[in-house]
C-alpha cells in the first residue's frame, strides 16, 4: 500500500509538499488501515452473541474509521494545504485512536478482531503522533 501513496506523491507536481514524505506515506496507509480495520470490527462485534457488551465498542469504532478514512483523505491532498488544519485533524485521528485502542483492549482477551483493531489503531495513533513531531 505504501509504495501506490508514495509513487503517487512522487508524481504529484508539489511532491510531498511541507511535509516529511515517509512520515506523510506511512500516516495516509495507517489511517486507511486503520479505517478498514475498524469498520470490519464493528462488524464482527455485531456478530458478537455478547452484542449489548459491544455497544460502546462499536460506536467507537465507527468514530474511528470515520475519522481515520477522512485524516487519511485530507493527507492525500497536497494543493493548497494549510498546516493549522493538518495540525487539528492530526490530533483528531490521534486522540480518536487512542480512545478506540483503549476501549478495544478491554475486548481483546475475548475477542481477536477487537485485538487486531487495538493494534491498527495504536500504529496509526504513532504515525499522526511522528507526523505532528516532524511538523513542529
């Protein structure tokens, strides 16, 4: 996956703009991992018998995926960025996978795709944490 968002960073004519291109390539590929990754847990907790256990779970991870696919989004846009919005949704997807990594690892002994979604969220909430560093 990497290698699509980086080529196509390569080819676009303000490359990576501002931005530290590996720290940009590997944050776009976890959020869209992680977006995928939240919206087939949310999934399978509906598949859940223990579903009203999930409830919590699963809003978190719609929030999630939600915010992950539309982080990953906006990164992918290099005309005209303005570094404050970057910032903001960098600490949106941050904060949001934090808090759906947490409320996942209190399923994961239970449930594999909840461990799974715990781990996805955690290397996303990394790399927006190492692209923020890299913007300061």
């Amino acid at each position: 996956m990497t290698h699509h968002i980086s080529a196509m960073l390569d080819a676009h004519p303000q490359g990576a703009g501002t931005l530290e291109k590996d720290k940009l390539t590997e944050c776009i590929a976890a959020c869209f991992q992680c977006a995928q990754t939240c919206t087939a847990c949310a999934d399978a907790c509906l598949a859940e018998d223990m579903l009203a256990d999930l409830v919590a779970c699963i809003r978190m991870d719609l929030d999630c995926s939600d915010i992950c696919a539309a982080t990953g989004n906006i990164l992918s846009r290099q005309t005209g960025t303005d570094a404050d919005i970057i910032r903001a949704v960098l600490e949106a997807c941050r904060a949001a996978c934090a808090a759906c990594a947490q409320e996942c690892e209190r399923h994961a002994g239970m449930h594999e795709h909840c461990r799974i979604c715990a781990e996805a969220c955690r290397r996303c909430e990394a790399a927006c944490a190492a692209l923020l560093t890299s913007m300061a």
